[in-house]
C-alpha cells in the first residue's frame, strides 16, 4: 500500500488508519500563525459507517488504499440485507444496513452502482452525485401559497425524507444531492 503525505489527502479518498478503512470525506489544511501546518480531517468508516474526525500533521505518512468498483445492480432488501449483482457475472453479493449507512436511502431497485470490494471482500457502495426518488407522501400544495421559497417534508419511496417546494406533489420523481440529502430539482417523469 503506497504512502502519501497528509497534505496530499482529498475528499473521497480511502486510507488505512488506526487499523481500519475510513473514507476521507472532507479536508481541510490547517496552518495556524507561525505553528506547524495541519491536515484536519472528517473520516468514515466503511466497516461500522461511523464518522470521525482526526487531525493529521503535515509530515504524517498516511497509506493511502485503493478499492476496486464493480458496477452492479441493486435487486432488493430482506431482513436488513441488501442484493447486489454484477451486471458482467450476475455474481451477487450483500451488504447489510450498516456497511451500506446513509446510502439505504438512495437504492432504488435495479438502479446500478459501484460497489467497493477490498480483498475480494464487498465493503461499502460509491453513490452517484444525484438520484431520482419518487414522492410517495407529502402535504398538498396550498393554492394561495404565493412565497416560493416555503417548503415542506415528503417522504420518498426508500422512507428518505426531503424538504421541496410547495408545488412538489405525490407521485412526483424529484432529484436528490446524495451528499447533502438536498432537494435540487423535479426530475422528469416515467
């Protein structure tokens, strides 16, 4: 495993540290007056889904840890245990709720996705930037609602809830930041 220097740490990133996988999901250097630079770091961990955050030296060694991505498809849930398969070998593998964390929000099925392997072993998915959920519940617009910044809660078909504009109906497929869980735009319908 090849190891870089702290300063050379970015957002996305997977690293070894404290003998277990954290992706690196935000950096930020560190220099305060004529003190040592520092690399402070937020960290989450692909076995547990726990974040961190840890502060690096400039001169720290960091081993930096490349995954190898399979594109595959998402097929279902059962008891906590989500399905994949290769979209090449129509091998399938599971994750369960906490190696996948915050991600259960955003499968769909038959929605494809880089899953990360390391060792062979299925670890953790990459999600897209954004994604497509349909509106299953939300409150009805209010007709004299004439503000355009007002909005209210509606829960998507994986149970992700997502604050959208008032015009937002049921039924409706909207376009979700997977990063922030942000409502960016309505989506273009099936």
């Amino acid at each position: 495993m090849p190891l870089i220097p702290a300063t050379q740490l970015r957002a996305g990133m997977t690293i070894q540290h404290d003998n277990a996988l954290w992706r690196v999901m935000s950096v930020t250097h560190v220099t305060p007056g004529n003190w040592r630079g520092m690399v402070q770091t937020k960290l989450r961990n692909l076995r547990a889904g726990t974040q961190t955050e840890h502060r690096f030296r400039s001169e720290d060694k960091v081993e930096r840890v490349a995954l190898e991505q399979h594109e595959m498809e998402y097929l279902f849930e059962s008891d906590g245990r989500f399905t994949f398969m290769n979209t090449e070998t129509y091998d399938q593998v599971e994750l369960d709720r906490e190696a996948l964390g915050e991600a259960i929000h955003y499968l769909t099925p038959n929605c494809r996705i880089e899953v990360e392997f390391h060792d062979g072993t299925p670890i953790g998915v990459e999600l897209p930037k954004t994604v497509d959920l349909r509106v299953v519940e939300t409150a009805p617009g209010l007709k004299t609602a004439t503000v355009t910044n007002v909005l209210k809660p509606a829960t998507t078909e994986t149970g992700l809830v997502v604050q959208v504009p008032n015009f937002i109906a049921e039924g409706d497929v909207i376009r979700v930041d997977t990063e922030t869980g942000a409502y960016l735009s309505r989506a273009r319908g099936e």
